[in-house]
C-alpha cells in the first residue's frame, strides 16, 4: 500500500510540472488582453518557466542526491505552489514572467526527485512497471493540461489555471508529507559547484538562443553567438568534469551505450512530441475553427494509446529485451507523425484519431525502456542526477522541437503564400503568421491557411523522419557485441531471457 502511495504521489507531483509547460498556451490569448502584454512577453512568460527548468535540472538533481529527495520534493512544491500564489494575483506582465522563472526553479527540485523516489522505493522486480506508470504520466499530463485549462478558461478567466496548479500542488505536498520517505544518501559526495555553475550557464546560453531563434531567424547572430557560447560552456562543463574527483555528472557514462541510447532517444521524443503540438494546435484552431476546448478534446485519442502501450512496454521488454519494444515504438511514433502530415482543411476527425492513436502508442512504448536504460545506468547514490539527466533530455529536446519544426513551419508558409491586391499592413500581418491572417479573413485567410497546411506537411514529416533516424540509432547503439565464445560455443542449455541477457552485458 505504501508503495501504490508513493507512486501516486509521484505522479500526482510529475503531472503538475509537465502540465505546467503547455498549459498556459490555451490561456495565453486572455492573459495578453488582460495584463495589456505585447508580443515578446508573451513569449516569455511561456519560455521563463522552460529556460530555468532546464537550466537548473542538473544542479536540483544534485542537491536532491546529497540533501534527501523527500526534502528536495517538499522545498519545490512549496515554492511552486507559492509562486502560483502570486503569479494568480498579479497583473503585471513582468512580474508574471518573474514568477514563471521561480516555478521553473520549483519544478526543477520536483521532477528529478519524483523519478528518483520511485527507483530507491521499488525493488528492481517491480522498478520497471513502476517506471512505466511515471512515463506515461510525463508523456500524456501536456495533453491533460491543455484540456484542464481549457475547462477552466470555460467557466472562469487565466488566474484560474495557477490556482488549478496550488491546489495540485497542495495535494502533492500533503501526500509527500505523508507517504512518501526519505532516500538521501549516508555518505554524499562533495557538491561539485562549480559543475552545477557551467552546466547552468551553458543549458541557459543554449535553451535561451534556441528559444529566440524562430523570432530572431537561425542565421542572426544573437543566435549563432548563444549557440556558440552554450557549447563552448558546456564544453568546459565536460573538460571539467573528467578532471573533477566528485563530478556532477562524468562524461564518461555517455560510453554505456543504453545510458547513450536513453538519452538521445528521450530528447528527440520529445523533440518530436512537443514540436507536433505546436503545429497541431494551431492547425486545430486556426484552419479547422476549433475552440481552444475542443482542440484540447481533440488530443484525447492520443493518450488512448499511449497508456495501455506504456503498460505492456516493460511486459514485452521482460520477454523480449528493451531493444524490439524500443525500435518498435519509434516507428510506431514516425507513423503517427507520417499520417498526420497528410492533413488537409478538409480532413475528419478519424484521420487526426488515426495519428494521434499510433503516435501515443509509440511513445509509451518508447518512453519507459529508454528511461529505465538511464536509472539503471546509475549507482543508487546518483538516481537524483540520473532523473536530471533524464528531464532534461526531454526539456530540451521539447524546446529544440518547437524551435526547429516551428522555423520549419514558418519558413514554409512565408515561402507559400503569396498575396497580391492586399494593403501592405494586411499582407505584412498575414506573412507573420496564420493568426494575422485570420484577423483579415476573407480569401487572405484561405490562401494563409492553404500556405499553413504546406508548412505542417514539412514540419511534420520533419519530425517523422527524425523519429526513424532515432529508431535506427537505438538500434544501433543497443545491438549484441558477439564475442567469439559466442560464434564458437553451443547455446546454453538453460533459457535465458533477453532481459537477463542484457542485464549479464
């Protein structure tokens, strides 16, 4: 019972930070009339919470390790649901975006401690399962959020979607209080500062110029000068670290080929996962005429696969090994993206449903075998840095994700449309983007919608593609070394599974 608490708990705390990352989209055209906020702080008071989260992921994963998880999990829904306090009181764009930074830095002690609680409370016959629940609540509390937030944008106006985010926050901590143990270590490694500093700073150079990119065009230099600046600190991040007696993360783990597989298969599943819900929402209201409710609605058919997948995920790696399971969801994902990118204005239902359906499956087939290959990879005393590790792929590979098929999109429906006979204000508005167009109307509309179903077909093929290179890099990365006891020798008499074989490796 204790152990059923914990993972509820977990899961509950989980669910409150993913939720918090594409909730306030829904709400964000309210938030603009009301606190009177142009378009850059728009952006900002979503890509605040994205930029500290990320940036902080290492450092929190940490502190985690040496001061308890318990403690981590309790400091950060305390400064999370206080900060969702003030954020719901204020009216002030800046300030908004100031308490955004602060619940990204809550929410960076939450998520690390949450996965590492999980794999310290479990033994590791039912670690795996456990796991899975854990994936498919990270993978499918984005498209909850949506919906939650459209509910409530139903009957009340955005303040309610931070006071939605208190009492889940209020809920966690009460349980944490409650069910949840203490796992800090007896003997903690030295804090490596001056790691935790590099690997921030660099994360922030790097999120933050790829967040600014689809603004600032990907040849700007404010963009190729982040870009550059992130690698060249995350490069003396590492140099660092293999010198360092106490690293915050050694390099070297990177050479265990699933802890390697684990971590570039999450970034580009969510690579692929949070950049298709950038298009796809904008296509669900803007081309198909949705309200921001039912595009939420729409989404449903996706965790209608993704959660029986991520259920039979750990099932069929017992059986089977990770590697089918794993290969098999990343195609099952590329398919899903693969139909999806035929959508037209005139498509049904039934043809979103059967993308977002395969889609769903392949990520919860995907998720729980790559993150389990990144725990496992980890001594009992590093599970905070390896849920770091593990949040972190999925933050920045969501943040790439909007970025680059976002471009991809944009550049596509600029190259595409091509307006004649319109003022020059009307025809700049509709070159910005599809909203600017939806504002003139008319056949500006039709033909901005047209040019905008020509960008989704590339950004989502984009994706689709990057889902299959994914799948054969896994492939790749967890083949079977044969030795030549293996070409020489007789099978073994008694059946070993691929799972115990693997483990053996």
């Amino acid at each position: 019972m204790r152990q059923g608490a914990v993972l509820v708990i977990t899961c509950l705390a989980l669910a409150t930070v993913v939720a918090a990352m594409a909730s306030l989209n829904v709400a964000l055209p309210d938030i603009a009339r009301q606190t009177h906020a142009d378009q850059t702080q728009q952006t900002w008071i979503i890509d605040a919470y994205s930029l500290v989260f990320a940036s902080l992921l290492l450092p929190a994963g940490a502190l985690g390790d040496r001061f308890g998880r318990r403690r981590a999990l309790i400091v950060g829904l305390i400064v999370y649901g206080a900060a969702s306090v003030l954020a719901a009181l204020t009216t002030d764009p800046n300030v908004l975006i100031g308490l955004r930074a602060v619940l990204g830095a809550g929410a960076a002690l939450i998520m690390p401690a949450t996965l590492s609680t999980i794999t310290s409370s479990f033994p590791r016959a039912q670690r795996a399962r456990a796991v899975s629940v854990w994936a498919a609540v990270a993978g499918g509390s984005g498209v909850l959020g949506l919906l939650a937030s459209g509910l409530l944008l139903e009957w009340w106006s955005w303040p309610s979607v931070f006071w939605f985010n208190v009492l889940l926050a209020a809920v966690a901590l009460a349980g944490t209080l409650v069910f949840v143990p203490e796992s800090a270590e007896s003997r903690p490694a030295p804090l490596d500062v001056i790691g935790a500093i590099l690997a921030a700073a660099g994360i922030a150079a790097l999120v933050y110029a790829v967040i600014e990119a689809p603004v600032n065009g990907w040849s700007d230099p404010v963009t190729l000068s982040g870009i550059a600046l992130g690698v060249l600190v995350l490069a003396g991040f590492v140099a660092y670290e293999l010198r360092h007696r106490h690293p915050l993360l050694d390099p070297r783990l990177f050479r265990n080929r699933r802890f390697a597989a684990g971590s570039l298969s999450l970034t580009l599943q969510f690579f692929a996962l949070f950049g298709f819900m950038f298009v796809v929402m904008q296509y669900l209201q803007l081309v198909r005429g949705d309200s921001a409710l039912t595009a939420a609605l729409s989404l449903l058919a996706m965790p209608i696969g993704m959660i029986p997948a991520s259920r039979l995920s750990p099932l069929l790696t017992q059986r089977l090994g990770a590697r089918g399971p794993w290969v098999a969801g990343l195609l099952m994902l590329a398919t899903g993206l693969a139909v999806l990118a035929h959508l037209d204005g005139a498509s049904s239902y039934g043809h979103i449903a059967a993308g977002l359906i395969p889609l769903g499956a392949g990520l919860g087939l995907a998720m729980p075998p790559a993150t389990t290959a990144i725990t496992d990879a980890l001594p009992k005393e590093l599970q905070n840095v390896g849920s770091a590790v593990n949040d972190l792929a999925r933050e920045l590979g969501g943040a790439l994700g909007i970025a680059v098929l976002g471009s991809l999109l944009t550049a596509t429906y600029r190259s595409d449309l091509h307006l004649t006979g319109v003022p020059p204000n009307v025809a700049e508005a509709a070159e910005s983007s599809l909203a600017g167009a939806a504002a003139a109307g008319g056949a500006v509309l039709q033909q901005a919608q047209d040019a905008f179903i020509t960008g989704l077909h590339a950004a989502l093929f984009g994706g689709a593609i990057t889902a299959v290179a994914t799948a054969v890099a896994v492939a790749v990365l967890l083949r079977r070394r044969r030795t030549p006891a293996d070409r020489t020798c007789p099978a073994p008499a008694d059946p070993v599974t691929h799972s115990e074989r693997e483990a053996t490796e």
